[in-house]
C-alpha cells in the first residue's frame, strides 16, 4: 500500500491502485486524469480537493460517483475521516481483502449498499 498516494477525489484508492504503479495519485498535477475526470474537475471548482468535504456528497451522481464503491468510500471518509479509512484498508489488506485483482474490481464490488460496504470496511479488526 501506498499510503502517501490517498484518497482520490471521488473516494477511491490511489494508496492501493495497481493500474499504473508510476501514478502519483490523483490528485497530483500530473495526473492522467485531469483533463478528463469530471468529479476532479467539480470538486476543484468548488475549492475542494475530495467529494467527501462537499455537502452534496451523498445524492451526488457525476461521473464515478454513481457507482458504489467510490460513493461509500468518500461518505465513509464523509463521516469516519480519510485517515479511518486510510487505515481500514490498509489493515484489511494485510488481511488479505483485496482491492485490485484483474483490472480494477475485487472483494469491496462484492458488496450490494453502501452499508455493506461500510460493515467490510469495519469488520477486519486487529
């Protein structure tokens, strides 16, 4: 885990990111994302740099935040903080919880709500 690389704005993992192991993480200037994402582009419009400081966080559905598990991972740092978060999968992946496999899915898309998802972030403690 790459702890240093974060959150991405929407909510997912850049600290667990097996797609390109050169990325310093979305919010980096040198993101390949940039031109392109639009959750990154909202939430620097409205001075933020993740969804989970904005208030409309929870009924937001631009982009990726329609999908589940960005949309629990930045309502979960919402109410938990990222650094809970940074350190639930961080301790889940010693676990052996998965976040990447073949391409980008794994064990947290094999949840059906947001309330599942949350039980597995919790679930694996020490």
């Amino acid at each position: 885990m790459k702890k240093e690389l974060g959150i991405a704005s929407c909510g997912l993992a850049c600290c667990l990111c097996s797609e390109n192991e050169h990325c310093k993480g979305c919010l980096a200037e040198d993101c390949s994302g940039r031109e392109w994402c639009e959750v990154r582009k909202c939430a620097a419009q409205k001075g933020l740099s993740h969804c989970y400081e904005c208030g409309e966080a929870a009924s937001c559905q631009k982009g990726i935040m329609n999908k589940l598990k960005p949309k629990a991972f930045t309502l979960f740092a919402k109410s938990r903080g990222e650094e809970h978060l940074l350190n639930c999968l961080e301790r889940n992946e010693a676990k052996g919880v998965q976040y990447h496999t073949d391409g980008i899915t794994d064990n947290y898309d094999g949840c059906k709500d947001i309330e599942e998802l949350f039980g597995m972030l919790e679930k694996h403690k020490i």
